[in-house]
C-alpha cells in the first residue's frame, strides 16, 4: 500500500511537469492534486528533492535497461549506436515530464545533488555510446574517433531534448531523426 502510494506521488510529479508553462511545482501543489495534505506527502517522501530522485531512479533504470539489452542483443556496433539513440529520444516523447528532469529544467532551485546526478547519467550515456562505438570501429576498420563522436551523439540527443521541452513537447524529438543519423553516422 504505501509502496502503491510512493508510485502514485511520483507519476502524479511527472505529470505535472507535462505542463508546458514550466511552473515551479510546489509541494503544496502536489499535494493539492493528490487530494492528501502535505504531511502526507512528508511520511513518504523526506523531501522534494527525494521525489526528484525517485524521478531520477526511473530513468536511470529506464533507459540504462533499454540501452544494456541493445548492448547485448545487438553485435554490430553502429546498429548498436542507432538503436540507443532511438530509445533515447523515444522515451523522452513518450515521457515529456521526465524530459524536463533530464535537461536539468525541472531541478533548477532544487537541491543541486539532483543535477550532479543528472550529469551522472549523461556521462554513463556517453561511456555507453563510446563502448558501442569503439566496437564499430573494430567490426569496420574505419578511424571514428569514439570519445569525440560520444559526446557528439549525446550533445545531439540532449539537444533534441531541450528542444522538445522547451517547444512545450511540440518539437518531436524524432523529428527528421533518420536523415540526421546519417549525418552524424556515416555508417
């Protein structure tokens, strides 16, 4: 039961960072669409910046889920790269509040542990891109210079994100995603 009401507190913050206008979202707020006091919120999470972290932890376990099994599913290491930047920018269509979380825009006056973390995860993305990519270029024999193209790559999907959240998710991040792989993979 508790458990059950942790993950609703959570999906009910996600939504309300569906809201394109971007307002601060106060605990009060929340609580307010809940139909519970803030007190409540309180004996499930210790904070707010807790609720981001549960936020943070879905992610995390999201896309890090997402990209292992292409990792190991997938031998050719550009496939591998294509597929991981689709999952990328598909999750964050599919989950416009959590975009908001991984551009740091819905952190911003909130602990500042909560945007390490975030830089974390894009550097664990990177790290994987990197591996994907060092693969390919042994598989091709090519020279693709693997830690620059990685942060390129993740330069790409991060902007792609922004660009979704700050359009209030009217810029798809899938938005000419094919033509701009070519570009950015010759391969």
């Amino acid at each position: 039961m508790a458990g059950e009401r942790k993950q609703q507190i959570l999906e009910i913050l996600a939504k309300m960072l569906e809201a394109p206008k971007h307002e601060k979202i106060t605990t009060a707020a929340l609580a307010a669409r809940l139909e519970v006091s803030e007190a409540a919120l309180y004996r499930h999470f210790a904070s707010k910046a807790q609720m981001f972290e549960g936020l943070i932890e879905f992610i995390e376990l999201s896309l890090f889920g997402l990209l292992n099994k292409i990792s190991s599913e997938e031998e050719e290491g550009l496939k591998q790269v294509r597929r991981m930047l689709t999952v990328m920018l598909l999750f964050a269509e599919k989950n416009p509040g959590m975009t908001r979380v991984l551009i740091g825009d819905a952190l911003v006056n909130e602990d500042d542990r909560l945007q390490a973390r975030i830089n974390q995860l894009y550097d664990r993305v990177e790290s994987t891109l990197k591996q994907s990519l060092r693969i390919a270029e042994a598989q091709t024999g090519r020279t693709l210079e693997p830690e620059a193209q990685a942060n390129l790559l993740l330069c790409f999907v991060i902007g792609r994100w922004q660009q979704f959240a700050k359009s209030g998710f009217k810029r798809k991040p899938m938005e000419f995603m094919q033509q701009q792989l070519s570009m950015l993979i010759n391969g």
